[in-house]
C-alpha cells in the first residue's frame, strides 16, 4: 500500500530527526527518549489525520488543529528534554531541528 502524502511528509520528519540526532555518532539515552517520544506523537497525529482531516483541502480550522497538534509535540519533547534540569547542546539541536522541520510542514 502506497504512503499518502502526509504519511510520506510525517515519515520524512521522523527520518530527519533521526539524522539530526545522529549527527554526532551518538545517541545518548536523553535523546533515544526525545526520539521515541517525538515517534508516538508523530504516529498519534498521523492517526488523527486518518480519522478526521482531508489532508488535501483543508478548512482554516483544521490548519489551526494541526498547528495545535504540532506545537503539543514539540511541547513534550521540550518538557523530556529538560527534566533532568539541564537541556544539552545535542538535546537543543534535536529540539531546534524539529522546529525548523515542523515550520515548513
């Protein structure tokens, strides 16, 4: 079965965050959890375009949920990342490539 276009976008930015965290060679534990916390969401919005959105055409008030939606996500991997009461510099360029990333989605 052949990706819609917003599966193929939502799997490109999972793909490109990948990158980003790999840019160093490492994945720390801190990251792996942003990581897969960054994935549930991205698969929970995912769900929430199959079940509500026509993707193609959509009204002012689905842009502005899924504007909603994305800021969620980028909420939860800001408030993973700083737990611990300290962000990293890794930590803060994952964060900072998702923002560019979902920016232009």
């Amino acid at each position: 079965m052949a990706l819609s276009r917003q599966d193929e976008k939502l799997q490109n930015l999972l793909t490109d965050i990948m990158m980003i965290a790999l840019e160093d060679g490492i994945i720390t534990d801190e990251e792996m959890a942003i990581l897969k916390r960054i994935k549930l969401d991205i698969k929970e919005l995912q769900h929430k375009i199959e079940n509500g959105l026509n993707s193609e055409n959509l009204s002012e008030e689905e842009k502005t949920q899924l504007k909603e939606w994305k800021k969620a996500i980028l909420k939860n991997a800001y408030e993973l990342s700083s737990e611990d009461f300290n962000i990293t510099r890794d930590e803060r360029a994952l964060i900072s490539g998702l923002v560019k990333l979902m920016m232009f989605e």
